[in-house]
C-alpha cells in the first residue's frame, strides 16, 4: 500500500516597524479563505484568490494602513509569496506550469504561471488611469501590479499577466486576482503521470 503524499502546508511570520503579518496556506485545500489585512478591498481579492485556487490561505495583517495601505499590502504579497513557496518544497510530482484566461463582465484578463524557481513578472494591458483610481476607500490600482510582483519574486514563480480588456476598475483588478488564482491551482496541482521533478534538469 502507498503512502500518502506528504501534506503542502506553510506558515509564514514577518513583523517590521510597518507590519506584522501571518500567512497559512495549504495548497491542497478546497479554497477556503480567512483574511483580515485591515484594507476591505484586499481582503475581498485575496479570499477570490483562495476560493478559485483551491488553496486555503490565512492571512492577519496589521499594519500602519493609517498612512498609507501601500506597506501592509506589499508585505502581505511577500508573505504570501514566501508561504506558498515553502509549501511547494522540492515541487516533485506537480504539474508546474498553469494558464488560464478568465473574464468578469467586461474584463478579461490572461495569467500564465512558471512555477520554475526563476522570478520573472510582465504585467500588462491595464487601462489608463488604472493605477490612479482609489478602490474601496484604501485600494490604489497601482497596488496591484506590486502584489503581482512582490508575490511572484517571493514563491519565485514566473508570472505573466495580461488584461485583455476592461472597463471597470474594480473588475480589472478582480479579473486578474481571479485569472492567477486559476493558473496557480494548475501549476501546483499534483499530477499522478510526473515522476520527480517536472524539469529536464532535475531541480526547480
């Protein structure tokens, strides 16, 4: 009789003079989210994240969102990051890479995932004046190319993100939150036909 496969679980701390986050994620989950990060929007983009990966992720944050939401959400995505990393260990029997294209209403956004150990971001497509706009009171919508970023560099993933189209900033930003939800769950996701390491050179 096999064994089980060993579980994919991680929990990551991080405290500055700015922050104190803690992230949990089990990527074998069924996409069950807790977030308090102390910014609304972010926690509504990271419980999609969570509910369309299938990965189960906690997050509590608490961070000096009086000055600015910019620190909190940052250190949030290098948690995240480094949690999701850790959990992935030597990412023997995965499928490594993922690709999905996803619309809301008017928006439509492609990400591809490269869980190769190599951090790469091209984040593109977002209509002027996307970063300008203030979601949900706290939100900037530059914040979420630096989440994109800070999240890949610290899973150490290679993430293309691409908006195809979009109107509505809010939907812009949900369409790109749920788009690398959907291509992380199909990099990460044990695949029973890979033997070792999905690489030629036997490491990622």
């Amino acid at each position: 009789m096999s064994s089980a496969p060993a579980p994919r679980m991680a929990t990551v701390r991080r405290g500055t003079t700015e922050s104190i986050v803690e992230v949990t994620v089990d990527l074998d989950g069924t996409g069950r989210g807790e977030v308090t990060t102390g910014v609304p929007f972010y926690d509504h983009m990271l419980l999609s994240l969570a509910k369309h990966s299938l990965i189960d992720i906690t997050v509590t944050a608490e961070g000096d969102t009086h000055v600015d939401a910019h620190h909190t959400v940052e250190d949030v995505a290098i948690v995240l990051g480094q949690a999701v990393r850790q959990a992935l260990g030597d990412k023997s029997g995965i499928s490594r890479f993922g690709d999905a294209t996803v619309p809301l209403d008017e928006a439509l956004v492609q990400a591809v995932v490269d869980v190769a150990g190599r951090p790469y971001v091209v984040h593109e497509g977002e209509p002027e004046g996307q970063q300008y706009v203030l979601i949900g009171g706290h939100y900037l919508g530059s914040l979420t190319r630096h989440v994109l970023e800070s999240f890949a560099v610290h899973a150490q993933v290679a993430l293309h993100v691409r908006v195809l189209s979009g109107r509505d900033p809010h939907h812009v930003v949900e369409a790109q939150f749920k788009a690398l939800a959907r291509a992380l769950r199909a990099a990460v996701a044990r695949d029973p036909r890979v033997e070792g390491i999905p690489s030629a050179k036997g490491a990622l």
